[in-house]
C-alpha cells in the first residue's frame, strides 16, 4: 500500500451518490480516511469554493493535493491503493467498463438528477412521469449495454459497479416516491440484487437510502 504523508480527507454529503462511490472505493480498500461535509455546511459557501475551486463534491484532500470529480477520484485511490484491484488488466475490458462508468455519469445520472425538483411539486406532476419514462429509456440502454457475470468486469467488483451502486436504488425510491416506477429489467434487477449483497457495498447503499428517505420527507412535508 502506497504510504501517504497526510491524512485523507473526503468532503462529501450523506445524499450524493457520486460521494457514495468515493466512499465505497474508500471503504473497501480498507484506506484510512475522515469524512467531513463541506466548510460552511454547503458546498455552495464561499468557504468550501475557496478550498475546491470546482465547488462539487466529492473532492478528496489528499498529500496536500484538492481533487474533485469522483471518477478522477476512484481512478487516483485505484492506482495508489491496487488492492483490491477494481480495474481490469485488460485494455480492451478496461476501456469497455470506462464507457459504463460515463453512461452512469454522463446518461442515467441526470436523467435521475432530473426528478429531483420535482419531488414534493405537485405542479409537476406530467414532467415528472415524463421524466421517469426518459429514466426507464435509459435503463433499457443499460440492459442491452451490460453483461454482469456476477458484476460489471466477471468475479471481482470493479469501479464500474461501485458508479452505480447506490443509483440504482435513488432511481427506485425517487420515483415511487412520486407514484412512478423505475423499470429494472431482469438482468439489471439480478445484478442490483448482487450489489446489495456484498458486505460493504450493502452499508453504503443503506446509508444512502437512508439519507435520500430523509431528504424525500423534508420535501414531502416541509418543516
Ligand atoms: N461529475 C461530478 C458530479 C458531482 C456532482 O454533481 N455533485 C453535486 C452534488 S450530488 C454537486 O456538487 N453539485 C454542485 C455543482 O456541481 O455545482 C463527480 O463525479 O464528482
């Protein structure tokens, strides 16, 4: 293991699932870390930008370094922490789950990052389940895309897996949350399943939905 001369700071928010990955790579490479939220309470407060010029989280301090975007994020602790490897040595299946990782973040995330200020409006009822049938278009991309055997790379979990652990579920419980449904197919469904029953991978989805549940009853009735 590689030996850092600073602690590891994550600066991350309970209800992210971008943070939750870096979490999870964290976790499960057994690294020593803190977790704090960021300076000011937001990662919108002057004092969190003046530390992350990117203003987003997760970003991660480590040697001294700033660095946001959870997938730069799990790639640097990959090549610091190889073990266990969550990358596969093959370029080509290397490249292939790359391209997995960027449908998570570029296609599913959003079009689920999309029914967040819906939540709690009733006005918005017909975008909503507009934007829940543009969800599901997506998860039928990801169907035909993916081949778990049982993860994204074969036997081992690699990073690709940890982008869309605790998605799968938001997906779900923002949704039904609204009366809609997310629509997993069989294979997707199977392969969630799988995800929910690896030790660690488990506590961080748990935690999260647990967060997100919280957030949905704040928006559902307002303080
Ligand atoms: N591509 C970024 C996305 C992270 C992201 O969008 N985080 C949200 C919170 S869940 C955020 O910080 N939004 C504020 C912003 O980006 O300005 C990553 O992978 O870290």
């Amino acid at each position: 293991m590689q030996i850092l001369s600073q602690p590891i700071t994550l600066y991350a928010v309970p209800e992210s699932t971008y943070c939750a990955r870096v979490r999870l790579v964290l976790e499960l490479k057994s690294v020593d870390y803190t977790e704090e939220r960021p300076p000011g309470g937001t990662y919108r407060s002057e004092d969190y930008r003046r530390l992350v010029a990117a203003g987003s989280v997760p970003a991660i301090q480590i040697n001294g370094t700033i660095l946001h975007d959870s997938d730069a994020i799990v790639e640097l602790l990959e090549d610091l922490f190889p073990e266990p490897a969550m990358r596969c040595a093959d370029p080509f299946e290397r490249a292939f789950l790359k391209s997995v990782t960027r449908f998570h973040d570029t296609r599913l995330e959003p079009a689920l990052r999309s029914l967040f200020p819906m939540v709690g409006n009733s006005d918005k009822t017909q975008s909503a389940a507009l934007a829940v049938d543009a969800m599901n278009g997506h998860l039928e991309r990801l169907d035909r895309l993916i081949s778990p055997r049982p993860y994204l790379g074969g036997e081992a979990l690699s990073l690709a897996d940890c982008a869309y652990a605790t998605t799968l579920f938001m997906m779900e419980d923002i949704a039904s949350c609204m009366n809609l449904e997310a629509r997993f197919s069989e294979k997707i469904h199977h392969w969630r399943n799988t995800l929910h029953h690896t030790d660690t991978v488990k506590e961080i989805i748990d935690q999260n939905r647990s967060a997100i549940a919280d957030w949905i009853a704040s928006k559902l009735s307002p303080a």
